[in-house]
C-alpha cells in the first residue's frame, strides 16, 4: 500500500523506502530470531511488553504452575513440569508467533525512520557510513531505555520517538494494536470510546465471558482493516477521517497512506465484486431456506473461491477473506432483493457485514450465544 500511494502521488522518496523496506525484509534476523525464542523460552512477550499477552492470553500461566514450585525434585515434580508445558504450549506458540510478527514490523519501520533520520540530519555520509551509522543507530532505538542515562534529552527523545512509532506500527500490522480511540482527536461519532475497548474491558475483568469470546481486541481490527478498505464504507472509519484531516493539513505520509488504502481496497472490491456477479465468489449463502438447502446439497460451499471444478474456502484468510467476503455477501443479497428493499443501502451494507462476520471462528461464541437467545424468545 505504501508503494502504491507513493506512485499514486508521485512521491519519489516513498517510493525509494517501499523498495528499501522490501530489501530490508532480508535483514536483521538474527536479532529477530533471539528474540523470538526468548519469547518462547519465557512465555513473556520481550519487544511489546506493554500490551500484548497480558489481556488476551495471560502469559501462558497454567494451573499447575503454583504446584511446581510446592514440589520437591522427583517424578512427580518431572510429570508436573512436563504437563505445565504441555499445557502452557498453545500460549507459548502463540506468544512467539506474534513477537516473529512484531520483530520484522517493528525492524522494517524502525529501519525506515532511521534513513529519514539521517538523510536530513547527516546528508552527506558515504554509503559504507550510512549503512554503519544505521545498524548502529537500530540497536539504539532497540535499547534506547537502558541507555537513558547516557545519552541527552534531545537524542533520547529522538531514539523514543522512533521505538514507539516502530512498535505503534508493529501493532497495526499485527492486528494488536489498542482499541482505544486517540486523545484528543476525533472521528464521525466524536471523540469516545469505543464498543471494542468496552468489550474487551468487560472480558478481562470477568474470565467467563472468554468461554464466548475468547479474543477481542485481534478480531475487532481484523474488521477495521478490511472495512478500512472496503468503498463505501471506508470513509466512515475513524482512521481514515483522521487521516484525510492530516492529509488536507500536509501531512504527507497521511496523504500516501490513505491513497494507498483507497487504491488497493478498490482493486480488491473490484476484483471481488467481478468475480461475485460471475459465480466465481460465494457469500454467505441464500436468505430462503429452500434456496439454500439446494445450494448446500451440491457442490456449491460459503464464503469460498472457485478454481476449476473446486471451491476452496477463503474466510479464514482475514483480513482480505473479510473484505471479500462482505462484497460478496452484498451480491448475494442484491439479487434476492426487490428494487425498493435494494434501495435499503443501509440495511444491505449491515445485513451482508453480520452475516460475514458471523462466519468466522472466533467470533462464534458470541454468535451461538446470540442464536440461542434468539431462539428462546421465538419458542
């Protein structure tokens, strides 16, 4: 997205760190790696301590690791040791997963702030100084808070800047980023909290709700991303109005960021919207019972891509499964509408984002929960 809005607005400087930033995918996996596995080997987020693991899956803490500590050496402190990390497993592999994740976000942002950095501070370093200058520079921002006493308040502020933009960045790329609406800025419904934050607020103080929901905050900007991206909707979002506000105020990175966003949330709804009319994309399937019935008893299958003879299932390849999925559930329900409920924008835009959302795992909890309400009230 980044190099698609710099071409789209000509910017031959965004463009030039695109290509940098996919060089840069090659570099820095050592440190990546280490911290990888010291994530694993703690069962403790090390680069985003902060935000991650603590809400969502408590640190990978067991039952039985309490009971370790009480036991003496033996077999049965073996066996105890052996089932806490087998059980602690899951949380362990899903921890490392996301620090992988974060590493190379966190290197590839860093990376691109540290060459700003330098091309307007010191621009006139020979290649083999700038190069050395950087690497020196990343492991800087990487540890500027051990460091804090030696170095001044201006180069401080500087490296904190940087690390927290990276780790900001990180986040989003990540899909964990805070649902908290930024201080003191504004989006279309104003400047409040939002159903996310109180959701997942209400999940963290009170465990049984996980049994539901277990994951709040990563399926919430799953569904920011795409409808981020998704026309007509896009430009609801409290990202976007924020940054069409920076853009029209010069901010140029606000400006490619949203052209980026526009440009290839278009071609995917373009792509999606083709392929939907022609049968090539289903959603959610028919509204009628019997319609649907036939379409479940062929080879006919939801939310899936057909190639060849096959329909293979997309719904589980979020964020772009999302946004397809919501074009094609639109389809869908256009052709069972007559024109005066097809008129109903509204309503087809919200009844095609429900029943998408309703498709995908993590959220089915809360769905069945939902549907045996619903089915309580009707009997």
């Amino acid at each position: 997205e980044q190099l698609i809005g710099g071409l789209a607005k000509g910017d031959a400087q965004v463009i030039q760190e695109s290509v940098e930033a996919y060089l840069d995918l090659f570099r820095g996996w050592d440190g990546i790696l280490h911290t990888a596995a010291r994530a694993f080997s703690e069962k403790s987020p090390q680069l985003d301590r902060g935000l991650f693991g603590q809400v969502e899956v408590g640190q990978g803490a067991t039952p039985l690791r309490d009971i370790v500590g009480g036991l003496e050496e033996g077999p049965a402190k073996t066996f105890a040791q052996a089932a806490d990390f087998i059980l602690g497993l899951p949380g362990r592999l899903l921890i490392t997963g996301d620090e992988l994740a974060k590493g190379i976000n966190y290197n590839l942002h860093a990376r691109r702030a540290i060459r700003r950095h330098l091309r307007e501070t010191r621009p006139n370093l020979d290649k083999v100084s700038f190069e050395r200058e950087l690497d020196q520079m990343l492991r800087d921002v990487q540890r500027y808070d051990e460091a804090s006493n030696l170095l001044t308040a201006s180069r401080r502020a500087t490296l904190k800047k940087m690390h927290d933009e990276a780790i900001e960045q990180a986040r989003r790329n990540t899909f964990t980023n805070d649902l908290k609406w930024e201080e003191g800025q504004t989006g279309r419904l104003g400047n409040q909290n939002p159903l996310g934050e109180t959701i997942q607020k209400a999940a963290h103080r009170h465990p049984a709700l996980r049994i539901v929901m277990p994951f709040v905050r990563t399926p919430t900007n799953l569904f920011r991303y795409a409808v981020e991206r998704t026309p007509g909707l896009a430009s609801f979002t409290q990202r976007n109005f924020q940054l069409k506000q920076a853009a029209q105020a010069g901010n140029r990175d606000a400006a490619v960021e949203l052209a980026g966003k526009e440009i290839a949330g278009q071609m995917v709804a373009a792509s999606a919207l083709i392929m939907a009319v022609s049968g090539r994309i289903s959603g959610g399937g028919a509204q009628d019972p019997g319609r649907r019935a036939v379409q479940m008893n062929s080879d006919w299958q939801p939310y899936s891509i057909k190639i060849g003879d096959r329909w293979i299932a997309y719904n589980r390849m979020d964020p772009f499964g999302m946004q397809i999925g919501l074009i094609a559930d639109f389809v869908s329900l256009r052709g069972e509408m007559d024109d005066d409920e097809a008129n109903e924008y509204a309503q087809m835009v919200l009844a095609s984002m429900v029943k998408n959302l309703g498709s995908k795992r993590y959220l089915s909890g809360i769905f069945e929960v939902l549907r045996a309400i619903e089915q309580a009230d009707s009997g």
